[in-house]
C-alpha cells in the first residue's frame, strides 16, 4: 500500500496502514478497520483511537518506528484540542479501506449473456416448469 502524505497539528509525513500496522492497531483498539472508521465518523472515537491510529499510521508510512511514533504523537495531545486529530485518522482510514481518493476501479468485467447459438433448447415454458 502506497502511503498518503497528510499535513497534521504534527507536521506533514507519510501515513499508512499495511497489514503488520493494521493488525497492531486492531489489536490494541479491539476493533476492526470499518468499526475504527465508523467511529471517527460517528464522533463516537475516543483520544487512544486518535493516538493509536496516528501512531501506527506514522510507522507503516515509513517515517517512525512504533515506539518513535508513540513518543511523538502522544505530548501531541496535551498541546492541541482533540478534533485537530480527527481528520488527519479519518482521511487515514479512508486510505487504508478504500485506497487513493480519486483511484479509477477500472472497466467492469464480467460475463456477457449470449442467445443460444441454434436456438435448439426448450425453454422453461415449453418443457412445463
């Protein structure tokens, strides 16, 4: 997963959530990735989602280690009022769900319904079911 550079209370860095730091986060939250979402959504997040989510945001993005990013991101808190962090998580988590705003899906594939090529087969109405 490519990262997302976000401009945050923190500076400007790097930010994903690759499997490794995804599960790290899941596990400390107890949550899945959709249910952490919902909640920055919903305003229903506490300040250790913001924490943890930025903290392993940084370390899957390249730019900490996980303990480096917990050291930088927790003083954070005790400076700035909570909703700063709430943007900066959702746009994360928006990325590692639903990847790059703007990425094109692509054509839609699947099969294309064709007539029988001798129209030898009965149909349904005609054999009675």
């Amino acid at each position: 997963m490519q990262p997302v550079r976000l401009a945050w209370v923190g500076g400007e860095h790097d930010f994903a959530l690759p499997i490794g730091a995804l599960r790290s986060l899941q596990d400390v939250r107890d949550c899945g990735p959709e249910e952490l979402f919902n909640r920055f959504r919903a305003g229903s997040w506490q300040a250790d989602d913001a924490i943890q989510t930025l903290r392993w945001g940084l370390a899957g993005g390249g730019s900490m280690t996980p303990s480096e990013a917990a050291q930088f991101v927790t003083p954070l808190f005790d400076l700035h009022p909570l909703m700063t962090f709430k943007l900066p998580c959702l746009k994360m988590m928006h990325h590692a769900l639903f990847g790059p705003e703007g990425d094109p899906v692509g054509e839609v594939q699947g099969v294309t319904a064709t007539a029988p090529e001798n129209g030898a087969s009965q149909s349904s109405t005609e054999t009675g079911r």
